[in-house]
C-alpha cells in the first residue's frame, strides 16, 4: 500500500511537506501542493482514515444511530441531517448494531445523532461523561455533553385523540409500538391520559412500528366479532399501512367499517386509498436541526434542547 513516504519520495520532499500538502495546511504553497497531489493520484495514493483520526482527533464524521433501516420513515430525516451537516463540512456514517457502538469510544466519529431505543440510556451518558458530543432524538438524558431534539409526541397523539372524540368514538383501539421505545410510550401516555379525560373506553394492542405487526392486529380485531365501527390510532403509518393490507383482503372498508389514524405522515400514507389521515412534522427539519446541535456541541457553542411540532393532516380513512 502507496503511503505518504513513498509520495515524499518521488516528490523529492519531506514527509512533512506531504503531509502539510495532504492535509491543506498554509505551511506549503499551491504549487507545491498541486504537485504533490498530483503525484499522489498517480501513486492511487489512499488516505489512511484511523490513522489521520489518531493524530488530528478529528474526522469531521458525525455518526447516526438508528434501529433499523426498514420502512420510509428514514429517508427525509437522513436527509436533513446529510444537508445540515454540509453546511459545517461534515458528513455522516449510518449505524446501526452494537458492535457500531465502539465507533464513539474510538473516535472514528466526532459525535453521534441517536434515534435507537436499542441503545441503552447509560451507554450514551457513560460516553458523555467521557467528553463525546451527543444529540438524541429518542429520550432525555441530563448530561452537559447529550442534548435533545425531541418530536413533540404527546402533543400529536392528543390531536389525534381529539379527533376520534369529535368523530363520536365510542371505543379507541390504540396500536402501539415497542414497549421499551421512546415515541411508543409518550405516545401511549398521551392518548390514555385523553381518553380518559373525556371518558372514552379503550383497549392497547401491542405492535413494533411494522406493517406486519399492524396487519396482525387488523386480523385479530376482525376476528373477535367486532362492533363497527373500529376505530384505531395507529402510533405509526407503517402499522397503519399494515391495517390497510389486512382490510383490503375482506369485505370491510378503510373509513367506513374501519377508521384509522396513523402518524409521521409518510409518503406510503399520501398514496393508499383513501389517503391515510395521520399526525405530520417536518422529518427534514427534524434532521437539520439535530446536524445544527452536534456541530455546535462539537465547536464548544451554547445549546439549546429543542422540539419538532405536529400538525394533523385530514385523510378519507377517518371521516
């Protein structure tokens, strides 16, 4: 493998001069910086990324965790988050599994984005306490060095409970997500802490934020000689999606026999028939606010914890 000697070499320089060149430092001029480039492309000169990191403690490289990758949710807060970056000059690495984790302690990543209810709460603070810069978007955490942007989830399940109420619900049924998940259980406390509140009868059906989980249960409120009509909130479109399967095999119909209410408002919702009434946020505005607050934990800059509002979004599954 070609490494900065050999470069030095046939350059006829120090390494020194080619590590200055390499790395844009003003210590060389721009035409020796061409040459020196330019011999390096022809050696296929490839930067070694761990060693670079070890000596500057820096590669401009914010890690992202998430559980997982399925489903459309991703793709406009990854989005906002890539933008948001570029315009500090950095980028972004996407993670997800333990063994990922060890990026962090390593500095292989100048700070990490966490929207990961897999990674537990006293690992994030445990790296904290040992000066990495973190932003979570999934819980609160009390540390110097971890700050929130946070989806404003109780006020979006209460628009959705308000809702059913105006539409007469006599009974919710409320899909949730996984029990240990950030979202899932604000949600479920809002929707509960509501129904309550205005004396409406409810039942929770476990779920894990896919549209396999939701299409088991449409299947098993279809089969418990049910009293129509059914209305359920959906803690997630993706299970929302998966209610709409399930239905799409019977004689029932989405708005009428069944009525649903989803949230996140992504792009499967706008498109099935009839459109999916759901709770909606800026995703890509979720994301280049959480790129913004790392970069300024990073630069040693004050930061304030933040929120991501909601808005309901009318939709012929729940009229």
């Amino acid at each position: 493998m070609v490494g900065i000697k050999d470069i030095a070499q046939k350059a006829g320089v120090s390494i020194s001069t080619v590590s200055y060149a390499l790395n844009g430092s003003p210590k060389v001029t721009e035409e020796t910086r061409a040459r020196i480039q330019a011999i390096a492309n022809e050696l296929n000169y490839v930067p070694n990324m761990a060693a670079r990191t070890l000596k500057r403690r820096q590669t401009n490289i914010i890690g992202v965790y998430l559980a997982d990758y399925a489903g459309s949710f991703y793709g406009e807060l990854l989005d906002g988050i890539k933008k948001g970056l570029e315009l500090f000059g950095y980028e972004m690495i996407v993670c997800s599994g333990k063994k990922s984790h060890l990026f962090i302690p390593e500095r292989m990543v100048d700070g990490a984005i966490i929207l990961d209810w897999t990674f537990p709460a006293k690992e994030i603070e445990q790296y904290a306490q040992r000066g990495h810069q973190i932003v979570v978007l999934d819980r609160v955490l009390s540390h110097e060095n971890i700050h929130q942007v946070l989806l404003d989830n109780k006020g979006g399940a209460a628009l959705a409970i308000d809702r059913l109420i105006a539409g007469q619900s006599q009974k919710v049924f409320l899909l949730a997500g996984p029990e240990k998940g950030y979202d899932s259980r604000e949600r479920l406390e809002a929707s509960t802490k509501e129904l309550t509140r205005f004396g409406i009868p409810y039942e929770v059906i476990p779920g894990d934020f896919t549209e396999p989980s939701g299409y088991r249960a449409a299947k098993q409120l279809l089969a418990n000689d049910p009293q129509f009509p059914i209305d359920i909130f959906a803690f997630n479109d993706e299970m929302a999606i998966g209610v709409y399967k399930y239905v799409r095999e019977t004689d029932y119909r989405i708005g009428k026999e069944i009525r649903i209410i989803g949230f996140d408002n992504t792009e499967l919702g706008a498109f099935v028939q009839p459109r999916l009434a759901t709770i909606s946020y800026s995703k890509h505005r979720w994301g280049m606010v959480a790129a913004e607050k790392i970069v300024q934990s990073i630069q040693g800059d004050p930061v304030a914890d933040e929120h991501i509002y909601t808005t309901f979004v009318d939709g012929g599954s729940f009229i």
